[in-house]
C-alpha cells in the first residue's frame, strides 16, 4: 500500500478548530488516521466536535486556547506533549475580521478604525507568529514537522473592503516564505512550512457578506460568483485534500509555498 500521502498516527494541532473549516479539517484527519487537537476559544462547540470525531472512530481532544496569550498556547502545548510526546503538524486557522476594519462602499479610508485595525492585524498574523513558536519547538527537537499557515485571496491582490484582514493575510505569506528559509537553513530541512490560500467558502465569519437571510446572493456575493470561473463558493471539505498533501510525506520537498484552492478566483482576469 502506498504510504505516500498517509497522515496516520500524526498528531495535529489545528488553532482555530472551533471554525467552519477547522472543524471540517479536523474531522477529515481524524477519519484518516491522525490524532486531532482543537485549540479554540468555545468550550461547548469544541467538546462536540471531538464528540463527532471519537463517535466515527476518529481521536481527538479539545483544548480551550488564546493565541495572542504565549502562555496559554504554552500550557496547551505541555498538556499536548504529556499526552502524546509530539507535534507532528500545526495548522494555524485561527483568524477573523472586525467591523471597524473594513471600508464599506458608502465609506472611505478616513472611517477606518486604527484600533480595531491593530486587532485584525493581530489575531490573524500575531495569532499565526505565536502558535508556531510555540509548536515549533518541540518538532525542531525532534527533528522533523510541517506547519501550514492560512493566507487568502486578500493576500494576492487588495480586495474591497478588507483593508485590515487584507494586510494581515499578506502578511501571513510572507511570514510563511520566511519561516520556511528560516527554519530550513537554521534547524532542519525536515520541518516545512507553507501556506493554504483558500478562495470563497461560506463561513460564519462571510455568509452575511456574501448572502441573504434567503439564501440569495449579495452584491458581493455576486461580484465573488462572477469572478470565479467554477461560479460557485468552496465546499469546506475541498481544502482537506490539500491540507493532507502539506502535511504528508508527499510535500517533502515542498516548503515556502502558498497552495491555491480558490475555484480559479485568482487567475481570472475579465
């Protein structure tokens, strides 16, 4: 049997594991094999999670987390390492936007908020920098490891609206490029880092932007359908292929680099 893009017996740490598409990751590891940790702020929403998982067969635990408290994320890694001796994977999903973040069409750049501003740039960069730093150690003891950073379509080109999240996922990729030389002439070639760019997919976080309480389209919603090639948003379970081939044994020789998973979005020109 081929072994190549097996995550079995991995033990994995996903940051944001409460989250549309962390659960949904989560969940797809766990039924492939891999020891899923949950790191989020939901005590409640995390606890079902890993019920779901266990119940299909899958091993899991939740840990309550705060990745802009080192010291948080620093207890969850020893209760981590108690319990299985290693991280084998980080996946940084932990992210999100505030409102006085973002320019609305009837505004402008003066109405921006540079306190909610500063918060956006740090839950989704900070938040990302503190969780590797973390986890990092422990698979640079052990020689070995791949993390993966969650970038955007807003780090490619700068979308409206998003003016916060934007810089801060831009920000995401290029921290992804660098840790990924950092690490690989500093410690070991053996730990990788990359990125995933995931294109429009309904979330808690989006689904008012992009659609009606009915379910209908929104005008950004209409302008995201337009402009991806499949006409459609992303299914949460579409990354998961992915995310697999960067943690996997198949991406050996794969670091710094910025996976695509976007229905066409960023290749569409007019």
């Amino acid at each position: 049997m081929n072994e190549l893009f097996s995550v079995k017996d991995k033990v994995v740490v996903i940051t944001g594991g409460t989250g549309v598409l962390g659960q949904c990751i989560g969940e797809y590891l766990a039924a492939e094999g891999a020891k899923i940790v949950l790191l989020g702020r939901r005590r409640e929403e995390g606890d079902r999670i890993v019920d779901k998982i266990t119940a299909a067969g899958g091993e899991a635990m939740f840990l309550v987390s705060d990745v802009m408290d080192a010291s948080v994320v620093e207890a969850n890694c020893a209760e981590i390492l108690a319990r299985y001796g290693r991280v084998d994977a980080l996946l940084n999903a932990a992210g999100g936007n505030m409102a006085g973040a973002t320019i609305g069409p009837d505004g402008n750049f003066f109405d921006l908020r540079v306190e909610e501003f500063q918060k956006v740039l740090e839950l989704n960069l900070t938040g990302t920098v503190i969780p590797t730093q973390v986890f990092l150690k422990p698979m640079v003891e052990a020689g070995k490891g791949a993390i993966v950073n969650f970038s955007s379509m807003a780090a490619f080109r700068p979308l409206t609206r998003v003016v916060g999240y934007g810089a801060a996922k831009a920000g995401i990729s290029n921290f992804t490029a660098y840790m990924a030389n950092e690490i690989a002439t500093k410690f070991t070639s053996d730990i990788r880092v990359n990125a995933i760019a995931p294109g429009f997919f309904l979330t808690n976080q989006n689904r008012a932007l992009l659609t009606n309480p009915d379910g209908s389209l929104t005008k950004r919603g209409e302008d995201v359908i337009r402009q991806t090639p499949f006409k459609r948003f992303g299914r949460p379970e579409e990354l998961c292929g992915t995310i697999q081939y960067l943690i996997s044994d198949a991406a050996s020789f794969v670091t710094g680099t910025v996976a695509v998973v976007d229905g066409g979005f960023n290749v569409f020109s007019m």
